[in-house]
C-alpha cells in the first residue's frame, strides 16, 4: 500500500465534485490484485487508519482522476492542424492518405508510442480510439497500451467502400479478421475491443450486417463509430440508406445501437434520434475542438439532456486540435454557450470536468472502474500543479472556492499542469 497527501478532487454519485483541500489517498491491491483505491478523504480523518504505510507528501498539488478520452484516433497523430474545406475533403485529402501507411507494423508502432506518450503527458489514462483498417495497426496500439498497464480500447476500422486503394478492405475477410482480433485482445488484462465500422458511408450494408451480428454475438465488446457530424455527411448517408428513418438510423436497423456502442459528434440529431439513444443506452462523445476545428456544428446539450442520452468529452485528434482535455473542456464550454443555433447554456467547471472523468467512464459502461477516485477504482490517477504558469499561479492563488479553481485550470491549463500520471499498475 501507498498513500499520498495533497488536495484531491473526486465526484460523488450525483455527478458533483468532492474536495479536501488537504486530503490523502490510499493506494493498493483489492483481492484480485488490482491497484485500487483504498480509501480517500481528509489526511487529518484517515492518517490514523494506516500506520507503517508510507506516504508520499504532494502538498500544493491536487490530484484529480485520469482523464478519459472518448473518441480519438491514434492514426491520426500526425494529421492534427490539416486544413480542408470540410469533413469530406478532409478525410480525402489528408486523412486516408496518412491511414494507408498503417499496414506498417513499425510505422504502426512508432505512432502508437508517440501518441500513448501524448496521452500520458496531458493527462489521459484511458481512452476509446480508433486504429485503421489494418489489422496491424490494431496489433500495434494493443502491444503498446499493455506495456504501459493501460485500460484501453481500440478496433480495427471497417470501410470496405467509397474509400481509397490503401484503406478500404474487403467485406468478408474484414470480419474475420474483426472477429480474431476480439479473441486475441478483448480482456487481456485492462484491454477491451471495439467494433469499428467508420461512418456509414464507408460501409456496405453486407459489412454493417455482419459488425451488428458481432456486436450481439459479443456483448461486452464495444461499438465505435461516427454520426451527424456534419450537412454533406448527412446528405450522403440519406442517400446511401433510403430506407432508414435517419443517419442514426442506420445503425439501429443493423444492431449497432446498444450499451458500450459510442459515436462520435451526435450533432445533427433530431428528437427521436435522441430518444433512440437513450433508450438502447447508446452514447455520444462529444468532441468540441473538431467540431470547431471542421466547422462542423454544435452539440446541443439541452436536447441531449432532454432525451436522457448519456456523453462525455473527446479530443478526436486529428479532427480536433488538441490531446488536452483541458483544451476540450474549454472548447465544450464554448460549443454549450453558443445560442444561436440552439439554445445556449453555461456548463459549470464540475460538469465539465465530470464529462472527462467519471461521466466519460459511464458512457463507456465503465462506471466503478475508472474515472473517479472513490474506493474500489483502479487507481488511475494525475498529479496536478495549479501554480504551473504565473498566469495561473496568480488565478488560482485568487480562487474562493472549488468552482473558481476548477475554472481557471480549464481556461489557463494545459500540459504543463500535469505533473505526473500515474498508471495503477506502476505504482
Ligand atoms: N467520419 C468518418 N471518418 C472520420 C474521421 O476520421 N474523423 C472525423 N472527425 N469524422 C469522421
Ligand atoms: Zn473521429
């Protein structure tokens, strides 16, 4: 067992945040032989409870979970910063020629470490994200998220048309190989797999078929995908499925609306798509800094809430602009208080950061195991430095309360507020 002391921030169960502004966090193996959380709270309340366990003295930081990234795509580390007129010239232009090189193992390889190490750098301990439709590049990211000990979850991407030579695959052997995949990874220690169909335009409907006979066959695996992200997306996609009542659905008429199925954007919905969502326990990730980035649109979080649908935050890098979260946070906040298109809102610094953290976990069906630093998580979590710039030394040193703090670090932060990362397995 290990602990530790300084200012810790966590949520309860009705999503709001818990502070001890001198707290301590104890660390160690649950019966499994999990690094879990043992017990957190006030220092002055618990330090009695474990004499002879060695604690590790952080005062003036403030540890906070691992960010959870909901949608990102590995391949896509070098794509972020792409200029294009658009989602569809994007993808054309720069993205699929970047993805073709992913049948590579050691280019593979080399991106994934660079991209975990992003990851870690700013904060992120857990994230869903997209490979390509190489199976080598699914290969590539599991073999390196298990070295570091991460809860992570990937797929191989499924487009086997209206895609270039390079990326698009072929329908039958797609699945098989989607179907090995799943048994040589899902569950490997805290790896989980992803059925990955990339949009609906990029499949046939034989391929969307056979992910959703997967997706029943393998319950506790997870669904990937994208939806209503942007006007020419959802124009073509109409065209393509005639017959489904919408972009949204599309994926139901082929089972690929379920608990653990995720999508990415969820912007262009209407009422009964949202209600479609909540009510199969499908989730959204919402990705502020693409949507911004591709021009894309704005999530409308008061329609969301409305229907019940569950969401949380995600770079979508190379789309989005920023592996930071604190970056993403801000970009929601700006993407909750546009009103002209819908109806504005401010988010509060706790919602947001919840969205990250503990709300991201639920989205993803991971709730009581990462996201949150109550007893019984695995022990995930961030080292935190609120004075890591002057700018913010002096915001932070005028902080009043928790809501104060946590905004200045969502505005002023990013990477250099991250001290350290600290994985459950390499305590
Ligand atoms: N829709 C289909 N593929 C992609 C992608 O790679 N990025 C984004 N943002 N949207 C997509
Ligand atoms: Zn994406």
């Amino acid at each position: 067992m290990k602990a530790y002391r300084a200012a810790l921030l966590r949520f309860d169960d009705d999503q709001r945040p818990v502070y001890d502004a001198d707290g301590l966090l104890v660390v160690g193996p649950d019966a499994q032989g999990r690094q879990v959380v043992r017990a957190v709270g006030d220092h002055a309340r618990l330090i009695g409870n474990y004499p002879g366990v060695a604690v590790e003295d952080l005062s003036g930081m403030l540890i906070a979970p691992g960010f959870i990234d909901m949608h990102v795509h590995y391949p896509q580390t070098d794509v972020i910063g792409a200029p294009a007129a658009g989602l569809l010239p994007w993808l054309e232009n720069y993205t699929f020629p970047h993805e073709s090189r992913f049948h590579e193992a050691h280019h593979a390889r080399e991106v994934a470490d660079f991209f975990l190490d992003e990851l870690a750098r700013n904060g992120v301990t857990t994230a869903l994200t997209f490979a390509t439709s190489h199976p080598a590049s699914v290969d590539a990211i599991f073999e390196a998220a298990r070295t570091r000990g991460l809860r992570f979850i990937t797929g191989k991407v499924l487009q086997d048309r209206h895609s270039p030579d390079g990326v698009r695959d072929e329908t039958e052997q797609s699945l098989i190989d989607t179907e090995a995949l799943i048994q040589r990874w899902h569950g490997v220690e805290r790896l989980g797999y992803a059925i990955t169909p990339r949009f609906a335009p990029t499949s046939t409907p034989e391929q969307l078929r056979g992910a959703g006979d997967l997706a029943a066959k393998y319950s506790d695996v997870w669904v990937q995908s994208h939806v209503a992200e942007n006007l020419d997306e959802v124009r073509w996609a109409a065209e393509l499925f005639p017959k489904s009542r919408s972009y949204l659905g599309v994926y139901g008429d082929f089972g690929l609306l379920r608990q653990r199925a995720v999508y990415a954007h969820c912007i262009h919905l209407d009422k009964a798509d949202r209600e479609l969502m909540a009510a199969t326990g499908t989730t959204a990730a919402v990705s502020p800094t693409s949507n911004q980035f591709l021009g894309s649109g704005f999530f409308d979080y008061l329609a969301a809430d409305a229907a019940g649908m569950g969401y949380g935050l995600a770079s979508d890098v190379g789309g989005g602009t920023s592996f930071s979260p604190f970056r993403t946070m801000l970009a929601a906040y700006c993407i909750g208080r546009e009103g002209q298109t819908k109806q504005g809102l401010s988010l509060t610094p706790g919602q947001l950061w919840w969205q990250h953290t503990a709300g991201a976990a639920r989205a993803l069906g991971l709730e009581g195991v990462v996201g949150n630093l109550q007893p019984g998580h695995e022990a995930d979590f961030l080292v935190l430095n609120p004075k890591a710039t002057p700018l913010l030394a002096r915001k932070t040193s005028q902080a009043d309360n928790l809501d104060e703090l946590l905004f200045a670090l969502i505005v002023l932060g990013d990477d250099r507020v991250v001290k350290r990362t600290v994985i459950a397995r390499n305590l």
